[in-house]
C-alpha cells in the first residue's frame, strides 16, 4: 500500500499548484484543522449610555473591499465572527443619530477585537469619524486565554530572525522565544508555560505541522519570514476548539486591492563576526539569504474579474550558507594509542591496572594493543591537535565544513465569492540540502549523529510541503460556517558516502552478522571519557499529515455558539529501523566484573574486551504507519452581562493506534504466562504480533534467542490486531471567564481551568515497529568456566552464551496494551490594566498538573542490590530477555509561573513588550539524567520501582526571565516631531528605526551523572547510560572561584565506586537529586538599526544592520556533569540559543512598494 507520494519534483509541484486552482473551481459549503478567523464585537449606545437597537453596523476588509453588515440587538451588541486577519473599518448608522466611521482596526488570528461606539444624536448629513489608525487594543478584554502576537513588521525587523539565518535556517521559530512564558533547551526544543513539544499543538494556517514519528513543531515547515502576516503563541486556558494545552499559530499573508511586494538580500560573514574564545579558528560563515514577494489582485477570467477579483500572494526565498561547525572532542593522545598511559592513568588518579585476571599487573607505559582496537582508532578517531601532547580531554578542535542551501516558495489564492462566501488556498515547498557535522560535543553517550570526522559529514537533506484550503460561508448574520482542509509532508534522510562492509573489513570487525550494504553505517564504539563514533540514523523518514475540519458558529442571544470536527489522517515512513546497531555498539565503561577487574574503560578497550555490546539483524527494516484522529468540541462563549463573558466548553478526542501496513509491529504482554515453545516450560511475557502473515516474517534469530518465550498472534492473546486498545476516555472540558468590574475597557480580570488530551505521536507510534522481524542482541561481559578469560572479546565480541544465564534479545520498545493518554489540567488568573498613553500591564498567574505522562522503563529491570548484576539476574523477571524498553504511563508534572508585563502597540514611535516571569516547573518526565525537554515516548526512568526517584527541576527551565522586544521610530525627518522639513535634513536624519530584543535570565537546572560503575547493580549503565553520583549535603555544588577550567565543585559529587572488584557492593541509587545545579546565566542585548530611503512615492529602499549579542557578552553553555570524567566541571563552549554566542552581525538590503 502506498501511503506516501514520491520525492516531489517539478512536475510534482506544478500538479499541487493546479489543485490548488481546482478547489477555488469545486469549492462549495463542504462539510467537517483549526481556525485562523477572529472576531470584532462592540456595543452602539447614545451619549447617556442607552443601547441603540437596530443599528445598521457595516464592516469592510481595508485590503480587500470585502464587507459584511448586520444589526444591533436590544443590548445594542454587534459581533462578526469567522473574519480573516487584516485591517478593518466600520460604519454605524441609526435614525436620529449622526452616521459613525471607525477606521483602522487591526484583527489578528484567533482575536476578539472590542469596537464599541457612542453616537451622538443629529441628522445623516454629517458623519462622525473616528481614526483608529494604528491602534491596537491595549488589553484583552472579553476572552480568557492568555495569548502574545507578533505581526509581520516585527518578524522581519525585529534581530530575531538572524538566530535562524545564522544557522542555516529560514524557519521563524526562534521568535516565538520573544513571546513571554516560551522558553527553549540547547536543542532547539520549545516549552510554552512549562508545556513541551508532545503537549503543543502548531499549525499554519490551520493546518498541523506537528511532526508523526517526532511529535513537536515541523521547525522547517513555516512560511517565509516575509510571508508571514503573524505567529500567535496561545499560551493558557485555551478554549475547546484547541487541542494543544498551548497552541502555536502561523497565518500566511494574502494579497489586497494594491500591488505590493519586494525583494531582499541578507548577508552574514565571518569577517563582521567575534571570536568563539573555545575555536581554534573563528568558523568560516558567508551567508547570503535572498528573495522576493509580490501580491495584489489578480484578474484572471472566469474565476477572477475585475467586477469580481481574487487576490494573490506570491514569495521565495533562497539561502547558501558554506558554514563550518566547531568540534571539540576528547581523543587518546599520541601516546595512548600506542599503549603508553603513563601520563592518562595518573591524570585519572588510577595506581594500577590489571589483566582480565584482576591480579596479574600491566605496566601502564606497555599496555598491549590489540589489533582491531588500532585499527579503530586509526579508521575512527581522529589525531589530537590542540593543548600539549600530554592532553586527552578537549583535545581535538576543527571547524569542520557543514554548508547548509534551501529554496523555498509560498503562493496564496484567495476570493471573495460574495458577500456571505469567500475562500482561499495556499502551499508552500521547502528543499534544504545539509551536510551535518559528526560528532559534535559528543561525549561516550550515543548521539543522533555521532560518526566520525575521518569518515565525513552526514548529508541529511530534507523537503517539506504544506497545502491548505478555507472556505467560509455565511448562511446568515447569525450562522457561519467554516471548511478547512490540508496536509503537511516532510521528507529527510541520512546518507554518508563511505561503504559499510570496506570500513568493517578495514577495522578487522567480521563477526557483525549482517552488515548493511544499502547504508552507511560505522561501528558505534564507546568508551568512557572519550568521543562516540556511530552510524547516525541512516535511511530515509518520511511523516505527513492530512487534516479536515469544519465549525459551526451560531449567535443566539448572548450566547455565541460553535461547533465543530477535526479529522487526521497520520502516515510514517521509516527504511532503516535498527540501522543504527547493524554494525554493533561497543561499550567500554567499565561496568561489567571484567571491566571492574581491569581497572580502565580505555586500557580494556586497548586490550579488546568490551563491558557489553549490541548488534542487529533482520529480515524487514521497513515501517509503514497508518492511523487516523478524531476530535469534537462545542463551545458557548456566553455574555452573562455587558461586563462578564464565561467561555464555556467540551471537547472529546479519539486516537486510534496506528497500524503497520504490512504487520511489521510487535508488542509485549508482560502478564501473559503459559507453556512456552519447548512444550514443557512455564514462561511470563509473550511477545504479540498482528496476524499469521507477521508471525510467518519472524525472524529466527529473535525466536532462537527468545526460546522459549512464544510469539503469539493477536488473536491468540486475544487484543486488537492493532496490538493496543484506544482510549475513550479522553474528554476535555474548559471553563474561562473575562469580567471588566468597572464596566470599562480599562481593567479586566481574566481566567479559567481546562483539561486537556496528549495526541500519541512521535516514538509513542513507533513503538514495536521491526522488533518481531528484528533482533537487537545484547551480548553482557564475563568470564569463561576458567575464571579468567572474558567470553567477550575482539574479533568475535556477540558471544556470552557461555556465562550468561538471561537471554542476548531486547525489545525496543514496547507499548502497553492498555495504555493511557496523557493528560494535563491547566489553570490562570490574569489581572490587565490599561494605564493610559497606550500602555497597558498584565499580572498573570499560571498553573497545571500532568498526570498519565509518558517514561521509559525497563521491564527486565531489578531491584537495587549488593550481589552485582550478574548474580540479581538469574532472578530476572523474564530470563530470555536482556532489555525489555517500554513506554509507561508513570511520569508526572506539576507547574506554576508567574508573570508581569508591559506593553504598549499602536501610535507612533515607540512599541515594546516587556515582561518578568518567574517559574517553578518540576517533573520526573526526562527520566534520570534528563539533558533536554522532555519529549513524546519519555525517556528512561533510574527505576520502575520508584519514579518519584526522578522528579525534580525540569532541565533547562530558567527560574527568572526578563525579556523586552521594542521597535522605536525615531522621531527625526518629514512628518515626525522633529527636522520635519524635509529636504536634505529628511535624507540623512529622517526615517531611521531602532529595534532590539533583551534576555536576561538565571541558568537552566542541570542534573550531574556517571558513567563508569552501576552503584545500583540494575543494569542502568545498559539503559540509561548514565547513572547519578551522591550530592554531599553542605557543600557547594560550585568551584570557590568560578571559571571556564573549574565551574563546579568535584568535592561536592563523589561518585560512587564499587566496593568489591567482582562488581558487588553498595546497592543503591545515588542521592544527587535532578535538577540540583543551576548553570551560567544569559545577558542578550540584540540591536538592529535601519533607514529607509523613499524612491518614489509608494517605493523604498531599507538599509539594516542587525547584531546579535551586540555587546559580546560570553553566554556559557552548561559545563560538563559527568562527575566520573576528567572534564567535570569545565566549560567548553558558549551558548547558541536565542543568538547567545559569539556577536553575529547581519546586512539587509530591502526594496519594498
């Protein structure tokens, strides 16, 4: 079944670009995405406050001529709903009143705009006009959730899309940290009020480009910077038309009566650039970012005439960025590699190191080498060339070249049919092309692209689309109704050029049992303190989303009413599952007995004796996902008085597990027992796959090394085909209130509580995929009968079958049958004063719980013990299983924040935003030694016995932020307060603007870990990787003196050794709490200055410069935590997110009519 279309070409995009005509042909009132529409209400009352009933109200799209009419009820009240983003006015006529004009009203996406009106009695001749021009309502007033826009103009001149640019990307996501309560982790990852990736909802223009096999915003799946008319960050108490408990909406711009566009060119280059003070050399940048747009009506007949015309908006936009990327590594020294560790055991305060025997001595300065461990290194791990010769952490720095290109176009249709009908379609198509850098920052831990920097860069292009279709009808004032329909597809991959089984032949590894010759794929290797080689995620990804909806809004009386259905149909793509261990792990960490005897991770790797590795086969490493999503809401924004309005609503959603289109999905019953396959013995746990056609594409290797667990059909275990039961219970109802006290626009108390339904995207729909027709085999250290030759060793390192009485398969990973999903109630109460001069302020409270929230555990895991692993896992729960990694429901979390802000927008001169907030944010959802946001599918818990163990500050949340954005027209040259003569005075002192962007914020909670012994005897070295050290109770965390070489105190993190060399003894966890040290703050003062020069009357030429960390303050990145390293504590590098680094300076040239 093909559910995925092939890699667009242009035939392709000329195909989509007709569709998108054929909709505007076949659009009619269809049936059954989310709204971009808002709304402008207001009361018409007389001079003495009376209501005026049966005014007749008329409001007129500025840009498109489009108009609607409708009369005031007895209250007086008038309300247009379902109307696009724009700028509008008004005209009010009533007998015995003076006609009235309100212009310039400005409506933004999801808006309630109040325009109320006072007439004043007298004849039709004259009429009252009331110049809006510019305004923007200084506090909301008659909704209750908190939400933060950032209108076109601010995107582009704001110095925030140079964070984007200077990295290789046109996406706009790194404005939405400019909005209060959005922070980010060093990944790029956004929380939103505490809310993380799997909990947002994003959509463009309605549509979702929330990511399917990686839950979160699509980064690349955005418009053009300069086609974007907005981005609203809906952070609270959103109403039951949302899914996401904050939600991140996108709105295309459209043309107008007018043609208007432009073209732009932005240039970065190192020269303008300040030093990285941790490079060697300053990394090479010559970016040039370059594009057009252009829109305006468009008379094309017989859709489009000039009787009755439609209107287009068109952009692209081009970027080539020849960028290198600094590396900084940690490799052997000269004299490591050829076995001298003289000068390395010292440094590591280690006095001897011993054969496997643990008894017999080896002279540090002649460690044997084997054969295959040299020709690793020499294949994998580069030479060191930076600090003295003697040097082993650090020690290897290059700016590796990592050029980044992409071509990206929008174009936008819409139509007024009538005055009741009108629609639109857009689509958008990116090409990135990138070479990724390998390894970088990479550090014994497995990482997305570990690689090698002998082998190359990965290529890792990407395509992304986007279609969406709108079409709005009104029956009557009162009904409306709203279509929406689209998809969103992202395509990536991973390729490296080298050949997988020549690099294997090269090393001397032969024993991997099925190298891949599609993918290249290195040999993941290991070893603690030093960098990962790997093999990356080789294959290609492919995850699309196609979305319907359609609302209902009905006004009756004071009760506005509406209606609606989202429906989702979600595919994935994956070739390569499991690709990523084709060619084996192999960890040196000084975990196993044989590993503790020896005394190093790095002597045992020299001699070839791994603490455990990790290898694949399988007979289909292709996954094809299917499922679809259902959501129905009701919501009655109800105006009890003039002054008070409930937001009342119910939403119910339904999500089915998707299926694997060719059964490729397995599952794991961990309360299944029987008679397992040999006839006679008694097992727990069964692994469930889908049908007799999955169970026929089982693999032999997984059954041999399984035996005698048994592989059962679905039937058989007597669940759903689909391997898992839906949840029916996932309703969410939102209650929210918006009261003025005093009857005027001026104060406004706002509030509300709702509960809201975590979609299962992202590795949630994976889990299980490839595992039947797959065995990851997981082969554990140890010693042979003779008590002192390791079973493993190189050149044949898959073999503990003589030592080991648990079983070599795992199970990555597993989903419950009867799985939850994921809930959050969300609460705020927020105070807005207007206090006058167009400046208004906001007190916020902000609070929710999330319960049923996703971790990963360990189902084979044991209980903490002092008899060492080997010995607690002859009493393992499922001895024919190594590692049985499952989603659970176990993680919690609980958030409060508060806010205050400063605003003012609209007028001239000045606009700012400027806001403090304050959080407390604790979970145990990033599991034991979290180093990002938690993300959908969790991530591994210390214990399933105990999760609590893990709940503590969420990493990277920063207690304190203050952020200010402001652009400032400067009051010089014609028609400003100043030197408004014009003349030659205009053209050198007038029209220049100023723009900055401010953060200051305390550092992000950090967590400290170690990776060299198991203090627990739980395996955790296997799963997590990491293990957490103790935390001595009155002692600083942090160095007397603080500096980049020592930032924290060793002292306060001993790391917990094993007390006995055969790996037994203490049995416990570490009491070093997660979250319990605070990292290098942020001070950020980001500039851009421009002049615009007039060409003609309607065209001009903008001249900026724009400066990210204008002052060059040095923005640390975390140090290093791993406590049982020779870094610990020390700081080697500065931050990136939010333009932190080194200070960037960008050129823009801009001619716009």
């Amino acid at each position: 079944m093909a559910i995925f279309s092939l890699v667009p070409n242009w035939r392709a995009l000329a195909q989509r670009f007709l569709l998108i005509t054929c909709l505007f042909a076949l659009a009619s009132t269809a049936t059954i995405a989310q709204s971009t529409y808002g709304s402008i209400l207001g009361t018409v009352h007389d001079a003495s406050g009376a209501a005026i009933q049966g005014a007749q109200v008329t409001l007129t799209n500025a840009g498109t001529a489009a108009t609607r009419t409708e009369a005031t009820d007895a209250g007086g009240n008038y309300a247009f709903r379902n109307i696009d983003v724009g700028l509008y006015k008004i005209a009010i006529s009533a007998q015995g009143f003076q006609p009235q004009t309100m212009s310039g009203i400005e409506l933004t996406a999801r808006e309630t705009r109040r325009a109320d009106a006072t007439m004043r009695i007298g004849g039709e001749v004259q009429t009252v006009v009331v110049d809006d021009t510019n305004s923007v309502p200084v506090i909301t007033t008659d909704v209750s959730n908190l939400a933060e826009t950032k209108i076109g103009d601010e995107l582009v001149n704001l110095p925030v899309a140079i964070y984007s640019r200077s990295t290789g990307s046109t996406s706009p996501i790194s404005t939405l940290t400019t909005e209060a309560g959005v922070q980010t982790d060093d990944s790029g990852n956004l929380a939103v009020l505490g809310t993380t990736a799997a909990l947002l909802s994003v959509t463009v223009d309605g549509i979702s480009s929330v990511g399917v096999e990686y839950s979160g915003p699509v980064n690349e799946m955005f418009p053009s910077f300069n086609s974007i008319e907005e981005i609203r960050v809906s952070e609270s108490n959103n109403n039951a038309e949302f899914s996401g408990v904050a939600d991140i909406t996108t709105v295309s711009k459209a043309g107008t009566l007018h043609y208007h566009g432009g073209l732009f060119e932005n240039h970065e280059n190192t020269a303008f650039n300040a030093n990285n003070p941790f490079t060697l050399a300053k990394p090479k940048i010559i970016m040039n970012d370059f594009g057009g747009t252009l829109g305006g009506p468009l008379h094309i007949k017989p859709l489009f005439s000039k009787q009755s015309p439609g209107f287009f908006f068109i952009s692209y936009e081009g970027l080539r960025l020849p960028r290198e990327t600094p590396i900084v590594l940690s490799v052997p020294s000269v004299d490591m590699r050829n076995g001298n560790l003289t000068d390395y055991l010292a440094g590591q305060g280690i006095s001897a190191i011993y054969e496997p025997d643990g008894v017999t001595p080896i002279d540090p300065a002649h460690v044997p080498v084997s054969a295959i461990s040299g020709s690793l290194l020499g294949a994998l791990m580069p030479m060191p060339n930076f600090g003295p010769a003697t040097a082993y952490a650090n020690n290897y720095q290059i700016n590796f070249p990592s050029p980044i290109s992409s071509n990206q176009g929008d174009v936008r249709l819409d139509k007024n049919v009538s005055d009741k009908q009108s629609m639109f379609a857009r689509f958008s198509y990116k090409n990135r092309q990138v070479i990724t850098a390998p390894s970088a920052q990479c550090t014994f831990t497995y990482c997305a692209e570990a690689g090698s920097p002998l082998q190359g860069g990965y290529n890792t292009p990407e395509i992304d689309e986007g279609l969406t279709f709108a079409h709005n009808y009104v029956f009557k004032p009162n009904l409306l109704n709203e279509f929406r329909a689209g998809f969103n597809e992202q395509h990536t991959s991973e390729t490296q050029s080298y050949s997988t089984t020549s690099l294997l032949t090269q090393t001397g590894i032969t024993a991997v049992p099925q190298p891949d010759t599609e993918w290249s794929e290195a040999p993941q290797v290991l070893i603690n303190g030093f960098m990962s080689t790997g093999a990356g995620n080789p294959g290609v990804q492919r995850g699309q989303i196609i979305e319907a909806l359609d609302n209902v809004t009905w006004t009756k009386g004071k009760h506005a009413l509406k209606f609606g259905a989202d429906f989702k149909r979600l595919a994935d793509h994956d070739d390569n599952v499991f690709g990523n261990y084709r060619s084996g792990w192999y960890v040196f960490d000084g975990s196993s007995s044989v590993g503790t005897a020896i005394g190093d991770p790095y002597t045992a790797f020299l001699l070839g004796y791994p603490d455990y590795t990790e290898v694949s086969t399988t007979n289909n490493p292709t996954m094809d996902g299917l499922g679809y999503s259902y959501a129905f809401y009701g919501q009655d924004d109800w105006h009890v008085t003039p002054n008070l309005t409930l937001n009342l609503g119910l939403r119910y959603e339904l999500h089915p597990p998707l299926r694997e289109t060719h059964q490729n999905t397995a599952a794991f019953m961990p309360d299944w027992t029987g008679v397992g396959t040999d006839g006679t013995t008694q097992v727990s746990g069964a692994v469930v796959v889908s049908n007799a056609k999955a169970l026929a594409d089982a693999s032999p290797d997984l059954e041999t090394a399984i035996a005698p667990t048994p592989i059962l059909t679905a039937a058989q275990a007597g669940i759903p085909s689909v391997l898992r039961y839906t949840d029916h219970t996932d309703l969410g109802p939102r209650i929210g209130f918006a009261w003025r006290p005093y009857g005027k626009d001026t104060t406004v108390l706002r509030g509300g509580w709702g509960r809201f339904i975590e979609s299962p995207l992202g590795f949630s729909l994976v889990s299980g995929w490839a595992v039947a027709s797959s065995n990851v085999g997981t082969y554990n250290q140890g010693y042979q009968a003779d008590g002192v030759t390791p079973v493993l060793s190189f050149p044949d390192p898959f073999d503990s079958s003589a030592v080991s009485s648990t079983g070599t398969a795992g199970f990555y990973y597993a989903f419950p049958i009867h799985y939850k999903d994921p809930t959050v109630q969300q609460w705020n109460l927020t105070l807005e004063q207007d206090l006058g001069h167009k400046i208004g302020m906001r007190l916020s409270y902000s609070g929710s719980h999330g319960s049923n929230l996703e971790a990963m555990v360990d189902l084979n895991q044991v209980q903490p013990n002092t008899i060492g692993y080997t010995a607690a896992s002859a009493n393992l729960p499922y001895p024919d299983w190594s590692i049985i990694q499952s989603v659970t429901n176990l993680a919690e979390s609980n958030y409060s924040s508060g806010t205050v802000e400063f605003s003012r927008h609209g007028g001239n001169g000045l606009t700012f935003d400027s806001s403090y907030t304050w959080t407390k944010d604790l979970s145990d959802a990033g599991g034991a030694a979290p180093n990002a946001f938690a993300v959908a599918g969790g991530t591994y818990l210390t214990t399933r016995f105990h999760p609590g163990l893990d709940y503590g500050n969420v990493i990277y949340d920063r207690k304190h932020r203050f952020l200010t954005t402001w652009l400032y027209d400067l009051p010089f040259g014609r028609g400003k307060r100043w030197m408004s003569s014009g003349g030659v005075i205009n053209g050198v002192l007038g029209d220049w603007e100023l723009a900055g962007v401010t953060v200051l914020q305390s550092g992000p909670f950090l967590t400290p870990y170690q990776q060299s012994v198991d203090p627990a005897n739980t395996n955790i070295l296997t799963t997590v990787g990491q293990a957490r050290p103790d935390q001595l109770s009155g002692v600083s965390v942090y160095a007397p003196q603080r500096t980049t070489t020592q930032w924290l105190n060793p002292a306060a993190f001993p790391y917990l050794n094993l007390q006995n060399p055969d790996g037994t003894g203490i049995g416990r966890f570490g009491n070093a709490p997660v979250g319990g040290v605070v990292g290098p703050g942020t001070a950020n003062f980001s500039l851009s200055l421009m002049k615009s020069v007039a060409l003609r009357e309607k065209a001009k030429l903008q001249l900026s410069v724009e400066a990210a960390n204008v002052f060059n303050h040095r923005n640390y990145e975390p140090p290093n935590m791993q406590v049982d390293s020779s870094g610990f504590g020390s700081i080697t590098a500065l931050q990136t997110a939010e333009g932190a680094g080194p200070r960037s300076l960008e050129l823009t040239g801009r001619i716009v009519f």
